[in-house]
C-alpha cells in the first residue's frame, strides 16, 4: 500500500509522527465502533482492515490492542469486586436479620459505583470528541470567511482563457481519476487546505459534501471537484487548456489548476 494512501486512510500529513500515526489508528477504530455503524458490519470490517494495513504500512508492526485490554480489565475489576462484596453480604444476611439492613445499603453503593463506573468512560470519550471535533468547525468556519472574501475579487484575474483552443488536446481530462492520495492532485489540495488552515481533511470533507467518510472513499478527482464547488471558483472544465499567468504554465489537469488557485488565495487573503 502507497505511503500516501496510508496516511490519508489515518487523516494525516505525510511524515506524521509514530505517536500521531498510533492515534490517528485508534481514533478510526473507536469511531468505527460507534452505533452509527452497528449496521453495516462488512463496510466496518473492511474500513478496519485498511486502518490496519495502513497503520502496518507506516509504522512497521501490527496495531495493538493492549490498551483497549488493559481498559477491558480495569472495567471487570470493579465487577469482580462487587460480586465478591455482594457474596460477603449475603453471608452476613444469613448471620443476622439486622445484617438484611447494612447488605442492602452495600449493594445500592456498589451499584451506584458501577454505574459511574461504566458510564464515566463513555461520558469522557464523548467530550473529547466534542473537543476534538469543536477545532475544526472553527477552522472551517474561518476558512468560509475567507473564502466570502474572495467573492470580490474574480478567479479568472490571472487567467488567459485565449489559449484554452490551442492546449485543449494536451488537457488530461482522467486526472486524479482512480487515485487515492498517490499523485499531484492530493498534494496540490492539501497545500489548499494548508493555506486556510484547515489540518483535519476527513472533517473537512464530511463539513463540505454532507457525506461521512467522502475524503477516504472518493477519489481525488472528486474530492477536488467539491473543494472547487465550496471555494466558489469556475470548473475544472471551464478552465482547462488555460494559462496560468503566475507561472506561464497551461492548466491541463485537477493538480494544474489548484497550484493555480492556491497561489490566487495566498494572492488576495
């Protein structure tokens, strides 16, 4: 599997550290868990299987699951211990009627401690993803502020549309098609994203499209068409055979054209 590919399956830059790598892996897998995939157990088991051979990919070794054991069994701690109070309380019962009394009030506590108990993981884990998640709706959200000001200034400004006739035959029209992070059209996106601060691509992507998962499961070329449709700039086919004049280059494919775009909104931001 392409390096590329393997960090973009993770939502990560390349050259991302082994602790981030090792995250973004239990990140995916967490989110793979949650009931709003409890209905499609063949696209989570093949999603897991690309994190998987991702994160191996990357990091040399399989991912390991000893903190989701070690988790396992802090959790059946406490209920080992409740059987074990409740088993002394129900000796205690047998003793003395007054005991019926002090067993009842250990059972309620160690219910109550097992609820909080259980619960307690499930309560932290959402507020950080609320945490995690609250960043990126702001980075988008100060990235649609500047793309409304790029309304006033006009996308074909450095662009000679005179040429699009005589370089129309040299138009790669299948760029970015088929591709997966492995090419010139992902890094040009990215270094977009990068420009507006936007560091979370899946998010991003999922924000743009209303689709979840749209950045791991399209293709390039897809994924730049929505990132052309949401910057409120002209098609890739409108502009295709045109000259770029920052660089005196034709624009003959999707990775041409965001090189362009990306210094057009370093230009005017």
């Amino acid at each position: 599997m392409d390096k590329k590919y393997c960090y973009r399956i993770l939502g990560l830059a390349a050259g991302a550290t082994p602790a981030q790598i090792k995250e973004a892996y239990e990140n995916r897998i967490a989110k793979l868990g949650t009931p709003d995939y409890r209905d499609d157990p063949e696209y989570v088991r093949k999603k897991k299987e690309e994190a998987a051979e991702a994160y191996r990919a990357l990091m040399g070794n399989n991912p390991s699951e000893s903190g989701l054991q070690s988790k396992l069994r802090r959790l059946e701690k406490p209920t080992q211990q409740a059987a074990a109070v409740i088993g002394e309380a129900k000796q205690v019962v047998a003793k003395s009627p007054r005991g019926v009394i002090i067993a009842f009030a250990v059972i309620i506590v160690m219910v109550i401690a097992g609820i909080v108990i259980s619960v307690a993981p499930d309560f932290a884990h959402k507020w950080a993803t609320v945490e995690d998640i609250d960043p990126t709706v702001q980075e988008i959200e100060a990235a649609e502020a500047l793309v409304r000001q790029l309304d006033y200034y006009d996308y074909y400004d450095m662009l000679d549309t005179s040429v699009i006739g005589l370089n129309e035959a040299g138009v790669d029209w299948e760029s970015g098609q088929g591709e997966y992070g492995d090419g010139e059209t992902i890094d040009e996106m990215l270094n977009i994203l990068y420009e507006l601060d936007i560091y979370d691509r899946g998010e991003f992507f999922d924000y743009i499209t209303g689709i979840e998962d749209y950045y791991y499961d399209y293709d390039d070329a897809s994924c730049a068409e929505y990132l052309i449709l949401w910057l409120g700039a002209p098609s890739f086919d409108t502009v295709a055979g045109s000259e770029n004049l920052y660089e005196g280059e034709a624009i003959l494919s999707y990775a041409d054209y965001l090189r362009y775009l990306g210094r057009f909104i370093d230009e005017y931001k």
